[in-house]
C-alpha cells in the first residue's frame, strides 16, 4: 500500500505501516526495515515522518451523532471547530444565523464523515455560558443510561442543565458542579459494574445529605 493510501488509516498494534524509509514520530517502530504501529489508532504522516495517533480518548465521527465543539478558528466561507477527534470539523457560513467567535461552545450534528474521519457539521446551536466537561467518548453510553435513566438522575441530584455529545463532551451549567464532577469520575471508574445508575443515585443522595464541598449548591 503506497504511503499516501495510509493516510488517516486505523491500525492495530502490530500492522505493517509502510516499508519506506521515514522518520519516526510516535506509537512507530521499525523492525527488519519495516516500519509498524505500537498501538490502535490512525495513521499520520507529514513532511515526512509517520505517527499513528491513539484512539483512547478520541472520538471517531459518525455521521447523525450530536457532539458538542469549540470553535478554533474562522476562514473564508467556513468555521473550524473542536469536536474531539482526530480532525477539526467543519461547518459553511450559510448555515450559521449569527457570527460565531473563537471559544464559542457549541453542540452540532454530524452531516457526513470523509476518508480521513474529518466531519462536516449542521444544526449548530451556541451555548452561552456553563462550562465543558469530558468523559471517555466509549463511556458516554453510560452517562445517558437506558431510557435517559442516568442522564435524568444526574441533573435531579446535582441541579445541573446538561447537554451530553457523543463525542465525550458535556455542557453544564448551573447547580453544583463539582457534584457532577465526583459523579461523572464514578460513572468512567465503575463503567463495567451491573447496577451503575442506582449506585451513582446512592452516592449522589449521601453527598447531599453530607453537605460541604459536594452537598451545597
């Protein structure tokens, strides 16, 4: 496969990258001449030297998922925005009502996703005020919860407006914060334990009742 074809590939440990010679960036090594990835995620190659970036933490796009962004930077005809992936999305200027500034918070909808996982956006919607959290994008699943169960426990126990992205995003404003903060950690430390949602419920209710740092709003 030519160099240029890896581009923005998935690799998994182990996977033959290229057979050219090129510098090494890192999650790269060379054996017997051959140069290959150390772990899963997509290949970057640039001015001649060959990374793979990992996927732990990133979000891979996908086309109807609603994530929340930051806009980065303002071009031509299109803004840039954050939505942690691999790539800065993109969306046209047409399709925005109001000029949007460099820092704006915004949730989005995935349109389309090209060959290198770089996503054009819609629906966008500014969010004034709040403040993002982040959670693993694999784990978002369990901050929603069956029917929204999590999600609806989370703002009744800590007070919280709450905008969850598929992207490992979330928008929070008002309430007690750093209660959601403790709650969000639990939730990414015990993913893999049965009955999350009532325990999250149980820990949220003794915070409370504790009042303090985590009980106050």
């Amino acid at each position: 496969m030519k160099v240029r074809e890896m581009q923005g590939r998935l690799v998994i440990p182990g996977e033959l990258i290229t057979t050219r010679r090129m510098k090494l960036g890192p999650h790269v090594f060379v054996e017997n001449g051959k140069i290959y990835s150390d772990t899963v995620g997509l290949v970057k190659i640039e001015r001649g030297s060959v990374r793979v970036v990992p996927l732990q933490g990133k979000y891979m796009p996908k086309a109807g998922d609603v994530v929340i962004g930051i806009v980065v930077a303002e071009e031509y005809s299109y803004y840039a925005i954050d939505i942690n992936s691999f790539y800065y999305s993109f969306v046209p200027k047409e399709e925005i009502k109001i000029p949007l500034k460099k820092g704006t918070i915004v949730s989005a909808k995935i349109v389309k996703v090209d060959e290198i996982n770089a996503a054009t956006l819609s629906d966008i919607r500014v969010f004034r005020g709040g403040e993002i959290l982040t959670i693993s994008p694999v784990k978002v699943p369990r901050v929603i919860g069956k029917n929204a169960s999590m999600l609806n426990i989370l703002k009744k126990g800590t007070g919280c407006s709450l905008m969850v992205g598929m992207n490992g995003r979330i928008w929070a404003k008002g309430g007690n914060i750093e209660l959601l903060k403790k709650a969000l950690a639990k939730i990414e430390r015990e993913s893999h334990l049965s009955n999350l949602t009532l325990r999250v419920q149980k820990m949220l209710e003794e915070e409370k009742k504790k009042g303090g740092a985590f009980g106050k709003k």
